[in-house]
C-alpha cells in the first residue's frame, strides 16, 4: 500500500514558529514532525510515499529528497493552494491505482495502529478516537462497526467518537472528491467525500485508536510531543567531553559537540552536532538541542526545544518553552515559566486568546529574536522573529 501525506499547509496557530519553516518541519527530538510520521508508516511496512507540498515545500524537498535517506520512496505533488483536505487528497489523482492511506503530515500515531488500519477490510476506513468534548469535532454516528454518518461538531453529538484524521481510501474517493461541495469553512473536506461513498452503499468501517495519538496543532504541543519521544531515545555519545563533566540517564550527544566541565546533564535529553555546552550549566530532563546551539556558562535549560544556530548566553534561564532557530540571548535573560496564582498559562494566538492547559510554560519564540541583558520574559509570551529585546526589558 501506497501512503499519501498531506503536508502543504503553513500552520499558522503555531505563531511565530512557522514564519519561516512549514509546520510539519519543525523540530521533535531533533528531528522535523513529518520524519515521525513517515518513520510510523514505514515500520508498519510502508515504503511508497507521496507528500502534498506547498507552503515552505523546499525545506521539506531538501530534507528528505527522494526518501532514501530514510529507506523510502517520495514522490512530491504540489498544492498550489491549500483549498481544503479534499482537494490535497485529490493531487494524487492518477497516481494511485488501489486503495491508499492518507495521513496528516502533523498528526503522529503508532505504527501498530497503522498496521491495523491496512489491514482492516472495508471498502474505506477511517481512524477514529475516544473523546470527552465530542462537540469540538467531526464526531461519527455509527451502527455495530460501520459508520452512518460524519457530522462536523454537533450541538447533540451521537456517540465520543471523533474523526482523528488517518484513512484507507479506495479509487472511488476521487470520483467523489469531483463531485464535492465547498463546505462552510470555504474548503473542499475529505469527510463531505466519504459521507458520498457511504450515502453510495460503501463499506465504510471505522477503527478506535487504542495507543498513543498525538495532534500538533499548537506550540506547546510540540513540547509534549518532544517528552514522549524523548523519553525512547537511547543514549549516544559521539560528543567531546570534558573530565568533570557530569551526564545522568539518557543524553544523546552529536559529533562536533563538546560539553564542558561543569556541565550537569540529566536526560533524557538530546543535544545536536557542533554544539558548545558549557561550561557549568545545567540542562534538565525533557530538553532538545539543535545543531551549532551554543549554551553558556551559568545557564538552566528545563524541558525545552532550542533550534538550531541559537546561543543562550550565561546567567540566562529557559524553562517549558519552544525557543526559534539563531536566536542569541544577552547575559541573565530570564523566562518565567509558572503563573504565581497557579492557574493555567494563556497565549496569544491569531489574535485569540487561548488556555493552553498547562500549569508550566515559558515563551514561544521565533527565529532571529535577541534579547539584552537581563531581559524578562513572561509566562506565555509570544516573540515574534526578529524582534530585539532590549537590556531590562519585560515582554508578557
């Protein structure tokens, strides 16, 4: 079986962070979100991959080329615009001749449910889980394991079933893609497809996720993402380092970097190539550090992803917070990461205010951001790229 994988859009809800890099890009454990979801299909036997493409669809094209670097087949098909998951579907019209998976390039499931999710029979099947809150989505009405309808966040929701967002398409979807209609939200949807073929008399089955499902769709879920991925890492050190340089648990460590004395390293933590660490620093479990990050003498790193290129400078503390690439932090930057009253962090997002239901989390920031000395940065706060902080400055 062929997988499709849709990976065009921009991902705008994740601020700042995808100003210059396309969502599914941006790194989990050091390595971009779509590897983890290609690497998925591939251990449940999948080896021919179209991607859906478009916004940033060089930095993808440059990572992963033609697939082979993964033991892979890619084959690339441009979406000129992002008009709907239907039409994304549609692009590889032509290209498939039997039934194909399709997979979100920002959604992550295990390989084991994929392998099930093949191996289903049913005409069509989509992925579907258990949830509290069913009116927030897609939610199915179904009868024994066949699905009767998909309806899109209803007031009175029929079953907790909601739609996660993984199918097994036949041929016929694109017939049916043909003949759908814009929805309310202006876009072509798979599910209006799907309801076509299940209107038809299609065998339209479903499969409850029972192991781990992950939906990336916000910044602070990449650093949930980044915990659990974390947490499966084994150790490898191809890293200089220094005698009086202390490194507990799990602590992977590329060629090129040295960690220096001092440095007190509780994994699991992942740290990049060509890296400068130290010395005297004090990097805590839960934390990624990308290639050519430089962290300085005196500095605390806690359950954080800090980009590539990044130099985080003495006396500065980071805390639950997703730091861009080339950032450089003044001396004693600052980041709070817990509200004093303990209630839950909001953020700015699209000009919205959302609760990110965590009790701890620092700054979102993106790529090229520098800050003076002793800059202080608030819980929740959003940087965009670019911007410069300056000595003394409070951002909340």
């Amino acid at each position: 079986m062929k997988a499709v994988v849709l990976a065009a859009g921009q991902g705008t809800r994740m601020g700042p962070l995808t100003k210059n890099t396309p969502k599914v890009m941006l790194p989990i454990a050091n390595k971009p979100l779509l590897y983890h979801v290609i690497r998925s299909a591939l251990e449940a036997g999948i080896k021919d991959f179209f991607l859906v493409v478009g916004y940033g669809e060089q930095v993808i094209k440059d990572y992963f080329k033609d697939g082979s670097p993964m033991g892979v087949k890619i084959e690339y098909i441009h979406q000129e615009k992002q008009l709907g998951t239907a039409n994304a579907v549609g692009a590889v019209e032509g290209l498939v001749d039997e039934s194909f998976l399709v997979l979100n390039g920002d959604i992550i499931v295990s390989s084991s449910h994929i392998k099930k999710l093949i191996g289903c029979k049913y005409d069509a099947v989509l992925t579907v889980r258990h949830v509290e809150n069913p009116s927030e989505y897609g939610v199915l009405e179904v009868q024994d394991d066949r699905v009767l309808r998909i309806i899109e966040k209803p007031k009175v929701p029929p079953t907790h079933l909601a739609n996660a967002g993984l199918y097994v398409f036949p041929i016929s979807i694109f017939d049916a893609i043909h003949r759908t209609p814009l929805s309310v939200r202006k876009e072509y949807e798979i599910t209006d497809s799907l309801q076509m073929l299940i209107d038809e008399g299609k065998d339209v089955g479903f499969l409850e996720l029972s192991d781990k499902w992950m939906d990336i769709g916000k910044p602070w879920e990449l650093l949930e993402a980044n915990e659990y991925f974390l947490s499966n890492i084994q150790p490898l050190i191809k890293a200089e380092v220094e005698p009086f340089a202390t490194l507990k648990g799990s602590v992977s460590a590329g060629e090129g970097t040295i960690i220096r004395n001092g440095a007190y390293i509780v994994g699991p933590v992942i740290i990049g190539n060509n890296c400068d660490i130290g010395p005297n620093c004090y990097i805590r479990p839960g934390t990624s550090i990308g290639d050519k990050v430089r962290i300085g003498n005196a500095v605390e790193i806690k359950n954080s992803i800090i980009m590539k290129g990044t130099h985080i400078g003495h006396l500065s503390y980071v805390g639950d917070s997703i730091i861009g690439e080339r950032c450089n932090f003044g001396a004693g930057t600052k980041i709070a990461n817990l509200r004093h009253d303990g209630r839950t962090i909001r953020v700015m997002l699209k000009g919205k205010l959302i609760d990110s239901g965590r009790r701890k989390l620092g700054v979102i920031m993106g790529d090229d951001v520098h800050t003076g000395i002793n800059s202080m940065i608030n819980v929740g706060a959003v940087i965009e790229s670019e911007a410069m902080i300056a000595p003394g400055e409070l951002v909340k």
